[in-house]
C-alpha cells in the first residue's frame, strides 16, 4: 500500500502534490502498526515504554522551569498558556521517536482485536507491559528532575506542586472524565499522526494535541504519572495515596477513551463504509 496519494498539480508543472491518507488508508496502516506492536517480543515492549517514560518526562521538567522563572514576570495567561505548550515537548520525543506510550495503545492496539486479528488477552498484555515500564521509566525520572534540577538552580521546589495540584485537585468522577478527554485525544493523535507523512505536519499536530492537553490540565496515565509523584516528593499535600489514586483513574479513563470515543467509533464508520 502506498503511504501517500498523489496528484499531478498543473499550478506548479505538474508537479505531485501530496494527500492526507484516506480513512480506509488510515485504518489499514493503523491495523498493521497495531499488528507489528502486538507481536513484539515482550522485552522490547518494555524497553520502549521505559524509554517513553523517561523522554516524556522532560515536559513537566520544562514546566517547572519556566514557572521558577515567569512566576511573578509573566502575566497569569500567557504563564499557563506557555506551560501547556512546554508541556507537549515530551511528547515530541515520544511520538516521533517511536516509543511505546500507553495512550496511544489504548486505541490503536484495539484495532486489531476489533478486527479479528488478535484477541484480548494480547491487548491486555501488550497495555500491562507497556505501561509498566512508563511508570518505571517515568518514576525514575520524576525522582532525579526533583532531587536534581533544585539543586542545579533551574527549579525551585515549589513548582512541582504548582504542576502536580491540578490533577489530585478534583473528585474521582470529574477526573475520571478529565482522563477520557485525554484518552480520547491522544487516540486522535495516534490516527491523525497516521494521516499525514511529513515529519513537520505530525510535529504540529502533536504539539496541538498534546497544549490541548497540558493547558487544560487533562489526566494522561504516563505525563501525570511524572508530575503527580514530583508533587508527593515535594510537598505533604499530595500524599501517595493522592499518587496511586491519580494513576488508577487516569488509567481507566484514559483506557476508555481511546479505545471506545477513537479506535471502536472510526472502526465502525470506516468499516461500514467499505461495505456499502
């Protein structure tokens, strides 16, 4: 299968000029990719969500910096503006590098189930392994950039809680439907990032997705994961309970929206469209 469509512009020669993938395009390059993830070994499945883990931690770090430094200079709106964006950066690292994040296997490592090709208990082992080692390899960063960055000079303290309490701030239902939102977005990511082929098109539809995210401090199971245990290692006020909570329901919510608002939905609608 071809990864573009082209077509002969007579604006420009004749020249070809590239096409966003069709849906049913999509969804067969999804199915593959979802294939190819599920037939991974085991280890390597769990390198690349340690390696998710630990680039996507660079977001929150990026965040706490710039609120150390802005906090007081900036205006509050262009300050929270200006973190959501800070907030994508790991997750530049993540979906271009190729890395195994959860989120997006909460839509597309459905597909194939949906489709016949795999079952449940592939999907369940690929979504246990791969975020087992986010949260390792998010843990261990979380540790470092709070024992670290203080002492460098680049953090202060105190701008751990400020990016950790948004999330721990709510009751359990409005988090978990925070987290859907999320989980639903990030599988519009997966698709949308399928869709276009240039590397700088996917670099701006990441970065959307992703502020989106950040700015209205929506729960992602993997990014939270960081910036919840920074929080609990900084203040009182968020205890571990806070942080083993924040994960359970960011998980769950997360898992449903990616697999029930992106992968089951544009399954059917694509599906039933080929079978007119």
């Amino acid at each position: 299968m071809n990864d573009r469509e082209t077509d002969a512009d007579p604006d420009t020669g004749g020249s070809p000029v590239e096409h966003v993938l069709s849906q049913e395009e999509v969804l067969a390059a999804q199915l593959e990719l979802g294939l190819d993830e599920l037939r991974r070994p085991l280890d390597g499945l769990f390198l690349s969500g340690v390696s998710a883990g630990l680039d996507i931690g660079f977001g929150p770090l990026f965040m706490a910096a710039l609120y150390t430094a802005a906090t007081g200079v900036w205006s509050e709106p262009t300050l929270d503006s200006s973190l959501g964006i800070l907030y994508s950066v790991g997750f530049v690292f993540v979906v271009l590098g190729r890395a195994s994040l959860f989120t997006e296997h909460t839509s597309l490592a459905v597909l194939p189930v949906l489709d016949g090709r795999a079952d449940l208990r592939q999907l369940l082992r690929l979504w246990g392994i791969v975020y087992l080692g986010n949260v390792i390899g998010g843990a261990f960063f979380a540790v470092a950039m709070v024992y670290t960055a203080p002492a460098y000079g680049i953090v202060d303290p105190s701008a751990f809680a400020h990016v950790a309490r948004p999330l721990v701030a709510h009751p359990p239902v409005v988090t978990f439907f925070a987290a859907v939102l999320a989980g639903w977005l990030m599988g519009l990511l997966s698709w949308l990032v399928t869709a276009v082929r240039e590397t700088s098109t996917q670099l701006a539809v990441v970065v959307l997705v992703t502020t989106v995210i950040g700015f209205a401090h929506l729960p992602h199971s993997v990014a939270g994961n960081v910036e919840v245990l920074a929080g609990a290692l900084v203040t009182p006020a968020i205890t571990l309970g806070d942080y083993v909570r924040f994960l359970l329901i960011a998980v769950a919510g997360n898992a449903v929206g990616g697999s029930v608002f992106v992968a089951l939905l544009k399954y059917g609608y694509v599906v039933r469209g080929l079978d007119r």
